[in-house]
C-alpha cells in the first residue's frame, strides 16, 4: 500500500534576486540585508549579513582549513518583507499591468514600480 505524500504549496515569490529585505521575525528581526537567492520550491530565501550558522568542517586538503565556520543560512519566505526603494519602507508586493502588457511588481504602500 503506498503512502500519499502531501503536496507542499509553491508560493509565487515577489522577492528577486539583489532587492532590500527586512526580517519581520525570529532572531534576526528588524534587520535589513540584500538578497543572494532565492528557492522558491522551498519557500527560502537567502539573505546578506542575516541567520548566521555555524558549520562545523574537516581538514580535507591541505589548503582548506578545517574548523568552525560561520555562515549565512536562509530564512523562510514569510519571514522577509521586500523593502521600497522609493519610499524606503517595508511593503507588501503588488503587481501592475503597463500599457505595453508586461506585468511589474509595485509597492503597495507608494503606488511605485520596483525594479
């Protein structure tokens, strides 16, 4: 008999590669760092300067040092809000369509378009 593994919901990401985050909660809140990447099959996102690890790691080679070592691991989606960069405000993020068709991602606090 197979078991049925549950299906995980794919959120649709409005936060990019290199835009302004802050971290809204956990033991980084109030924190504003840059996007390194994003997962959005894991709902994570990676962000500068935030949720400091540490690995612990072997000597393997003679030029890699083993030791403890500190590194950035990633935050959950919901935990970072995308940070304006007109208005410098944390904002949730909307989309507009352009007279053109394209679709853009705005801020739903000014109104602007995020680039």
């Amino acid at each position: 008999m197979a078991v049925k593994q549950k299906k995980k919901n794919k959120r649709k990401a409005g936060i990019k590669t290199g835009d302004t985050v802050l971290i809204i909660t956990g033991k980084d809140a109030g924190e504003r760092g840059r996007v390194i990447a994003v997962f959005p099959e894991k709902n994570r996102v990676l962000v500068e300067g935030v949720n400091f690890v540490k690995k612990h790691a072997r000597r393997t080679r003679e030029d890699r040092k083993g030791g403890i070592h500190e590194l950035e691991a990633s935050v959950d989606l919901s935990n970072a809000m995308l940070v304006c960069p007109k208005c410098k405000q944390p904002t949730r993020v909307g989309h507009i369509i352009l007279a053109d068709g394209s679709k853009v991602r705005s801020c739903k606090k000014c109104g602007e378009i995020v680039e």
